[in-house]
C-alpha cells in the first residue's frame, strides 16, 4: 500500500526488489510522486533522458541503467504527451559505431518507438558558462541542451576516482567521447574535479534526477565492480538531493565523496540527508558493508598545502595492474589522457611521475585488470576515521 502523501517531498527512495515490469512500474510511479509527479512535463514538449550507458554492457552487469525503468518512465511521459530522446556519450570515441554497440548491449534498441528515438548525432556544442568554477567554457554532446527538459537517470555504483557515481557524476556523459579523458588531464586533483562536475550540472540544469539502485555495483567500479543488491529506487529534482540519499545508502558522507562536498561548499547542498524531507525510510535501505573506495583524507586537499603534498606522495590510491587478468590489448595507454603508460612485452607500464590518478585505465579496462591500490597507511587511516 502506497503512504499517505500530504506533500511533495526532497527525495523519495522505495522499494523495488527486482526488475519484473509491473514492479518496476509500481514503484517508479511512487517515487517520482512523491516529489511532485512529472507535472512539470507539458504536452509536446521534449524530454532528454540521460541514463548511465557509459559502456557496451549487458544490463546484468549492473554498470548501466536497466531498460525496464526506462521503458517505465517513457511510459508515464508518453502519457503527458512528451517527445522523448535518450541517449549518452560513452566511454572512447564520440563515432556512430560507438553508439550503435553501446545501445544494442544495453538494451537501448528495444526502447525505440513512436515519440522515443534514440540520439545518434554526434554534433557537440560549445558555450561560454561565465558562472563556472571550473569550466568558463563547455563543449557538450547538443541534444541535450536541444530539449526542452533533462531528465537524469544515473545507477548507483561505485568510482574509482570520485567514491559513488550517482546522479551528478552521470553527467559527466555529457561530455563528447574523448573529451572527457582530456578533462580528467585538465582537473586531475578530486576537488578541481569535482567541481567541474558541479559546474557541469549547473549547466545543464535537469529538472528530474532517478537513481537506479535497484542493484548497484561495488568494489572496482565504475565498469568492473561487482553487482550489488540495494532494492531501491531514488528520485529527487536536485542532483544533489539524490546524491546525498544515495551515500547514506552506501554508508557515505559528504565529506568523504567531492561532489557532495563541492556542492555543499558552493550553498547548492546541505551537508546530510537529515536536513531533507525525504519520503520513505532510509534505514531500510542501507548497505553498510558495501564496498567504495573512499576519497576523504587522499588527495581530497587543493594543490598548494601541506596536507595536498603529504597526501598525493604517501596516502593516494593509485592504480595497480593485475598481470593475471591483463591481455596486453593496449586500451588504457591508448586512453591515458596523462600519456603515463607505455606497453612493454604486452603489458602496460605505468610512468608513476606522470601518472594523475584519473583512473581512465580502471575505468576502462576490459578485463578489469587495472585496480585501485590503497596503501596500507590510508586504508589504516580509513578505518580509525582520522
């Protein structure tokens, strides 16, 4: 039975234990009424809904958005009339052929229909964003800004770099295909980062952010983490709302992930969860021994300071090549946007004094052979919470 609702909330997150249709429907409906509904959508207007499809996987692999909540909300926005595209940019290049894979292992083909295409353009624009911390100037896949509302649609998994990847990090896909390693060379320390990111949402400015945690991925994520049962689904008009429900869920803190803690700095984000009104109860939700490599207390300080020095040289996580897993087909020297790794007797040697711990290689590794190594010292640190 549905709660009583007497006013439209924050953030909502229910419960969905699975991804059978009419389960999913049931609870999408919920948790997108629970702040407000999609009254926001007119008749006619386009809608640009942008789920995690970072890479050609299957969606049992648990590192994209699964088709059954998509295929759930383009119903309730065909129901208002919407004209709807979905897309992303992947991971490698921004081509025609990277789209196509990416869409039909994802399950994304299956979604087109009347009002619901695909995006396939390749077209990027560029525009001034005086506002920007980080980014004066943004180059961006053009359909999104082309729509009349954005509709973020993210999965909550774990990230190597940042800590979780949830609803603000989900954006960086609007960034065009080899891009972003650019940008990860551009703001290689975790707050600058971070902030670019925060610039990025600002721009694009979505009016709906869902969260696919109906299963999450943990350990080596973004790509090569392991699936996780949540069994929620969260639901928020702010990024950052839904960010912060989701680090609650994973048992993380603003101060331990950097877009929370940018946003917060910048008065976009309150510090906790407990200062939203959120529909549904978060204790029924959480996964406390879910594992997500903490950024807090690495590199986590801004060049320049004492504790920034101390932290990149003795503390920093750093990436670390599994030589059993490891194939030698080259893909994260090719990506490296630091040109830190050569591949010598088929295998990727990394240049430590070039390396800026992107975590492009882990991230994109096939075989997941490229893990994040945390020394002994930071994971003791972790621990005692210093």
């Amino acid at each position: 039975m549905e709660k009583e609702q007497t006013k439209n909330y924050d953030c909502a997150v229910v419960r969905c234990g699975g991804y059978e249709k009419e389960q999913v429907k049931a609870a999408l409906k919920e948790v997108i009424g629970a702040i407000g509904g999609l009254d926001f959508v007119q008749k006619g207007m386009k809608i640009a809904v942008k789920p995690n499809l970072v890479s050609f996987k299957k969606p049992e692999e648990a590192v994209t958005t699964h088709p059954m909540l998509l295929e759930a909300l383009i119903e309730m926005l065909l129901e208002r009339g919407a004209d709807i595209v979905i897309g992303d940019s992947p991971g490698g290049p921004n081509s025609a052929v990277m789209l196509s894979r990416v869409y039909a292992a994802t399950g994304m083909n299956e979604l087109e229909r009347e009002g619901v295409k695909l995006n396939r353009s390749l077209e990027e624009k560029t525009e001034d964003n005086p506002e920007g911390k980080q980014l004066k100037r943004i180059t961006y896949t053009a359909y999104l800004k082309e729509a009349d509302a954005i509709i973020d649609f993210c999965k909550l998994k774990s990230h190597g770099m940042m800590g979780m990847s949830a609803a603000v990090k989900n954006l960086y896909g609007a960034i065009p295909g080899l891009l972003k390693p650019q940008m990860h060379y551009q703001f290689p320390n975790e707050a600058d980062f971070a902030d670019m990111l925060i610039d990025l949402n600002e721009f694009l400015k979505p009016r709906l952010s869902i969260c696919d945690a109906v299963v999450g991925m943990e350990g080596n994520g973004p790509l090569n983490g392991r699936p996780r049962e949540v069994g929620a689904i969260i639901a928020a008009h702010r990024s950052y709302d839904c960010d912060l429900v989701a680090a609650e869920l994973i048992g993380r803190k603003f101060d331990e992930l950097p877009t929370l803690k940018a946003a917060y700095d910048r008065g976009l984000a309150p510090k906790t969860a407990d200062e939203l009104s959120i529909y549904g109860n978060i204790d029924e939700f959480r996964v406390p021994d879910f594992e997500a490599p903490p950024v807090r207390g690495l590199r986590f300080m801004r060049k320049g300071t004492v504790l920034h020095f101390v932290s990149s040289k003795a503390l920093a996580q750093k990436p670390s090549l599994n030589k059993e897993k490891c194939v030698g087909c080259g893909e994260c020297a090719r990506l490296c946007p630091a040109k830190a790794i050569s591949m010598k007797n088929k295998k990727p040697v990394i240049d430590r004094h070039k390396c800026i711990r992107c975590f492009c290689c882990q991230e994109f590794c096939p075989k997941a052979a490229m893990i994040v190594h945390r020394p002994l010292v930071a994971r003791a640190l972790n621990k005692m919470k210093l």
